[in-house]
C-alpha cells in the first residue's frame, strides 16, 4: 500500500553503489516474509569499521534522503531505542528504521534469524543469519534493581497524578500521567510475554477530560500494575521485598478516592 516494495528496490540499488556498506539486510515482517501494506521496513547497513560506520552515521541525512529521493522525508536519531538508529518517514508513507552496524559490534542475536538479505560481501550476512538460527530467543527479564527503580517512580508519579485529579484539575496532570506510563509500560510489556494475561491490561490506560472517568482509569491502571508486577516477579523467580505496610495505606486512600 505505501510502495515498501519499491522502496526496497530503490534501497537495494543504493546499497550496491555504497563500497562502505559490506552487507544490507532487512529484517522483522520483510526479513519473516510476514509482512504487510502497512509494515515498516527494519534496515541494517554493516560496515567494515568504526570509523567506516562513523562517516556513514555522519551523512546519515543525506543517505536516507538518496535512497528514495522522489519524495521528502522526516527523520530523527532513536538514542533512546538503541545508539545508531536512524528513524525515517517518506511522504508516500513508508516508515524505515536504520540501523548502522559494523561486522564486530553486531553480534548474532535471535531477532535476525530470519533476513531478507539485499547486500552480502563475502557470505558475511550469510554466516550471521547462520549463527543468529542457532539462538534460543532470548526471555524477558527485568532486574530486582529495576524493577525497584521502576516501582518508586510508579507510586510518587500514581500519586501525583491521583491528587491534582481530586482537585479537579484534568490538565496538569496529563503529562505527568504520560510520563507515568513512558517509565512504567514499556518495561513490564518488554518483560511480559504476549500470552501473559497481566500484560494485557496495562495496554487498557485511558485518561480523559471527564474527571471522574479518569479517576476511575487511575484506579483500573493501578490494578493492573500490580498484577503486571506480581507477573514479572512469580515467572523470573525474583526477590523482591514488597513495602505491604506503605503500599495498603496507598490502596486504601486510593479506593477511598477514586469512588
């Protein structure tokens, strides 16, 4: 639907004038063969050097820019995600992820077992996707120290949010309410299988201009929290000490308030 195919095309014949890129390979949906008219397309570009890949990262703008230049382009660097990914939107509605590799820091890992290869010098992607098979893929964890760090910040920013709704204030609260859920959400989904039943629940927050609605939201997000960290602590077989003296007073303020 948003021409990936033949951006592909466009990408592939790049790749093949750019001497510095030893090996181009897609992978997630394109690299599974399972994707579809609305997939992004996941790139990596693997070079010989640090310092090879290091040039090429400086004119990442223009390369990007090259590979499909009948149509404008949005762009950023996606450091919070992984260092050296470039995150890409054409015009015509393909969205592209970057990622710029060198043969010694991209290690075999279970997301490439499966490539779409578009460029490979010397069998290297070849002998990568090889290795890559061989992996088990890797289990969700979360650290006892993360989760620690994770589970103050959840409870102060809960109750902050929590009290400027009471005091009938549904704007302030809202960026706090999202930040709340950037440092919480990913996390525990990224530690919680998909067939986890607690994951699915904190895919259920909601918060909205009604107050009470979004009192009530709160209260559903709390629940679902805990049960998501109960999740993460019975399947890594975790010890984690629970503060259940501070954590029933909150709960009790709290159903005392949402109601």
């Amino acid at each position: 639907m948003f021409e990936q195919e033949r951006f592909i095309g466009r990408l592939q014949r790049h790749v093949m004038t750019e001497a510095r890129i030893l090996t181009c390979f897609l992978s997630g949906s394109f690299g599974r063969r399972a994707d579809d008219a609305f997939s992004d397309v996941d790139i990596a570009l693997v070079y010989g050097s640090a310092a090879e890949r290091d040039a090429a990262w400086a004119e990442r703008r223009e390369f990007v820019r090259a590979v499909n230049p009948y149509v404008t382009v949005r762009s950023f660097d996606a450091d919070h995600v992984r260092p050296f990914l470039h995150v890409v939107l054409y015009s015509n509605g393909t969205k592209a992820d970057y990622r710029f590799e060198t043969t010694d820091s991209l290690l075999p890992n279970p997301a490439d077992r499966e490539l779409r290869v578009l460029k490979d010098t010397g069998r290297w992607a070849e002998t990568f996707q090889a290795a890559s098979s061989r992996l088990a893929p890797a289990q969700p964890y979360i650290s006892p120290a993360d989760l620690t760090i994770l589970d103050d910040r959840f409870w102060v920013m809960f109750w902050d949010v929590l009290r400027l709704l009471k005091r009938g204030d549904t704007d302030k609260p809202f960026p706090v309410y999202l930040q709340l859920l950037y440092f919480t959400l990913p996390p525990l989904l990224a530690a919680l299988p998909p067939e986890e039943p607690a994951r699915a629940a904190l895919l259920r927050a909601n918060f909205g201009r009604d107050g009470a609605a979004a009192l009530r939201g709160l209260g559903e997000l709390l629940d679902a929290y805990l049960a998501a960290r109960s999740a993460v602590i019975r399947r890594q077989n975790l010890v984690f000490p629970i503060n259940t003296a501070f954590e029933g007073e909150v709960r009790r303020l709290v159903e005392r308030l949402v109601k």
